[in-house]
C-alpha cells in the first residue's frame, strides 16, 4: 500500500529531470506522465474493490501488485513518452487492485477494538507515503535518475508480492456486481475529460480535439450515470449524493485533495528550478507537510469541540486555500521558511478537514450503504488528486509559454522550464525564464485558493442541511 500511494507524489520530483532528459516531453505530455498513474488508480478503485469481492481478495491483490510491478517495468526502459505514460497507467490499473485490498485483509476477522486500531495505522501509513514517496523517491532521483526511481520500484515491488503470497491468508468470496461496463464508461469519461483539459492551452479552447474530447467526456459519463441508475445493483449509486451530508463529504474532499496534489505538482519543480535544491533535498524539505498532516485531525477534533463539526470543516478548507494562498506570493527570492509555511498550512488545512468530512459522509449513509461510503471516499479523494495535477500542470504551462522572454516565445517554442533552458545558449535569460514559471506558479495556486475557499461555504451550507 504504501508503495503505491508514495508513487503518487515521488514522480513530481522527477518532472525536472525528466524533461531534461533525451525524451523531451512537453507539458502537456508531462502531466500526462503524472496524471495517468493517478487518474486509472481512481477510476478502478471502486470496480476492483467489488472485483476482489467477488474473486477474492488474496488473489486480486497479487494480480494487482503483479500488473503494478509490470507497469513499473515498462517505465523504467521506456523508449519514448507515449511508453511511459502508457506503463505508468499500467501500474495505476494494478494500484487500483492493490489499495482497496490491503485494508479489507488487514481487518479481516479482527475484533471491534483491533479493527479500529488496524483502520488507524492503515491510514496514518497512507500519509507517511507520500512523505516515503518524496524523500524516497527524491534519493534515487538524486543518484541516479528519473528511471532509477522506476527500476528501485520493481524489485521492492517483488519482495512485497511474494510476502503477501506467503503471509496472507485466502478470504472468502461474497457475491456482487462488477459492472465491467460501467467502469469503462466511468474510466473513459474522465480520461476524456482530463485531455481536454490538458490539451487546451496548446490545442486551443475552441480547436475540434479539445471540444470532441469534453463532449466525449459528457457522454461517457452520462452513459455511465444512466447505467448506474439503472441498474438493480449499481455498483456506485450516484443517488447517494441528493443527501446533502454526503454531497458535502464527497465534493469537499474532491476539492481538498485538488489543492493538496496541485500543490504536490508544483512543490518539486518550485524547489529544484527556483531554490536550485536537488531532488532529494526538495524531498526533505518537503518534510513539513508531513507533520501539519499529521497534526490535522487532532487539530480538527479541537476546532469541532469548540464549533461543531460544519465550522470546523470550513475552517479546515479555508486553511487550506490560505496556504495555498500563501505559496502563490512565492518566486526566486522567497525565503524557503516562508515557502514551507505556505505548503505546511495547505497540508495542515486537508488534516483537519478530511476526517470530519469523511465522518459525516458515513454518519449520513444507513449501515446497509457503508461500503458505498467507503468506495465514494477513495473515488473523491483520487479524482480530486488528478484533477488537481491536470488544473495545475495546464494553468501553470499556459501562463508559462506566455511570459517567456521573447527570443524563446512564439508558435512551437518550449513549453518546460528544461526546455526553455536548453535554448538559451548562454543568453542569460535563465532569470526571466524561472520568473514565467513561477508566475505560472503564481495563478495557478492562486486559482485552487480562490476555487477551494468558494467550496467551503457551499460546504458549510450542504452540512446544515
């Protein structure tokens, strides 16, 4: 599990290195690289989950963590971007099998109060991934390059998937839908919807790939919500969200973890092209957020003692976009101390809202309807997550092209900081360059602060409700 989850953040520490390197990928090809793993990981997390169900857990779990490190494998030799985007998929489809499936055996067959106990330390695992992923993933980076963080996957990746063929024990099967279908609408929508998104600063808004992508996108799901309507035994019943709890829960945690992985996005790009720190330094430093994320919930429990659960929730949210807030004022010059309060209360701000978020989510939803909670929750959070990235990588990359310095701008010019220095030739033109990233920087953290503070008083209000 907790290799998985820290795949999602060691990769954006990788970006610098990447485009630096013989493959060239532009930005849209970039976030791509990111955003695949990320968004597939999300699409398959309920379908997998009831797959396991219906299959076996000990079973889809290994096949998942096989695919996962064959994904891993395909990245690390690949020979154009196209590869790596399609491995990095790859291994999101086997992460998908993988998460749901950790928790399910953990807890299986334990007591109530062994239960709570194993749901705490799973959860505080997920955390501390990301943070393993940044410093991690940061270490290999650093010594090698972006394919060593792919070929050190691989052989840990093994050892874990022969640990749980020897360790775990095989649970039993429960009868239930999978809805094959259904997650390929589901899974088909929101690739769509993610191209357009991505393509559109080079595509142009308007240009026939960008609209037939976002009208496929409106399709697709549309197809999928009339299915899952339909049928008898939906496997997400998109019903659940008329309650105005859950609707709260899952559009608050959406947008959370759009700030928090928008931000993950930019934090390894700020930390090397700006600070001029190296891949495993920017992961150390990194390390900030790790704490206020581990201070959130007990930080949450205090502010809904003192004003209920909706305030403390708001509060949450709103510390979150300031810290957001607070890194879009940053540049070349910004004291790192500065910086890292900016990340730390954005980390600090998702801590204290999520729990309380996901709680009422559960407490709105019969027992009968918990695991459609549960599956809800993890969909949210990861589509949040890849939407975050692909806002993010497209705001900043727009903004960037924009505001090169004029030898380097125009039709077909370069698109990543690497890229823009490799054209210089000694110009010295390094310093306008840096400031058109950060000042893409700048609107896009800017623009999920203003988005996330908006969502906190639909979210105070839908929790009243």
């Amino acid at each position: 599990m907790t290799l998985v989850v820290g795949m999602v953040s060691a990769v954006n520490l990788a970006i610098p290195d990447l485009s630096a390197g013989p493959l060239h990928p532009s930005a849209q090809a970039v976030v791509w690289v990111v955003d695949g793993y990320v968004v597939v990981f999300a699409c398959l997390l309920v379908p997998a989950g009831a797959l396991a169900d219906r299959r076996g857990r000990k079973g889809t779990l290994l096949c998942g963590m096989g695919v996962f490190v064959a994904g891993s494998a395909v990245c690390a030799v690949a020979p154009h971007v196209g590869v790596l985007i399609a491995g990095r998929m790859l291994s999101g489809a086997g992460a998908a099998a993988v998460l749901p499936n950790t928790l399910a055996l953990l807890v299986d067959g334990l007591s109530d109060g062994a239960r709570r106990r194993a749901i705490a330390v799973w959860a505080a695992m997920t955390g501390l991934a990301a943070v393993l992923g940044n410093v991690g993933g940061g270490a290999a980076i650093q010594y090698g390059s972006w394919r060593a963080l792919f070929v050190c996957v691989v052989p840990i990746a093994v050892v874990a998937l022969a640990l749980v063929a020897a360790v775990v024990p095989v649970a039993g099967r429960h009868p239930g839908p999978v809805a094959p279908l259904a997650a390929v609408l589901f899974t088909g929508g929101f690739l769509a919807l993610l191209n357009g998104i991505v393509s559109g600063p080079q595509q142009g808004w308007l240009s026939p790939w960008v609209f037939g992508s976002l009208a496929l996108a409106g399709l697709l799901l549309t197809g999928w919500a009339r299915r899952e309507l339909r049928s008898p035994r939906p496997l997400l019943d998109p019903r659940v969200l008329a309650r105005p709890a859950v609707r709260a829960g899952a559009v608050g945690m959406a947008v959370l973890f759009l700030g928090m992985f928008g931000l993950f996005y930019l934090n390894g790009q700020y930390l090397q092209y700006a600070k001029g720190y190296g891949p495993f330094g920017s992961g150390v430093r990194l390390l900030p957020m790790a704490a206020a994320l581990l201070a959130g919930p007990r930080c949450g429990l205090v502010l809904e003692r003192r004003g209920g659960r909706r305030g403390a929730v708001a509060a949450g949210m709103l510390v979150l976009a300031s810290g957001l807030a607070t890194v879009s004022a940053a540049d070349a010059t910004t004291p790192y101390a500065l910086y890292a309060v900016g990340a730390g209360l954005t980390a600090l701000g998702c801590g204290v809202a999520t729990p309380l978020l996901s709680h009422a989510m559960m407490h709105a939803l019969p027992p009968e309807a918990a695991g459609v909670g549960s599956g809800l929750q993890s969909l949210t959070r990861e589509l949040g997550s890849a939407l975050g990235i692909a806002l993010t990588g497209t705001l900043t990359a727009a903004v960037f092209t924009a505001r090169l310095p004029a030898p380097l701008a125009g039709p077909g010019g370069p698109t990543t900081v690497a890229a823009a220095e490799a054209g210089l030739r000694g110009a010295g033109l390094r310093p306008a360059v840096i400031a058109a990233f950060t000042d893409g920087m700048h609107v896009a953290t800017l623009t999920l602060a203003g988005g996330v503070a908006v969502v906190a008083v639909l979210v105070f209000r839908w929790m009243r409700t």
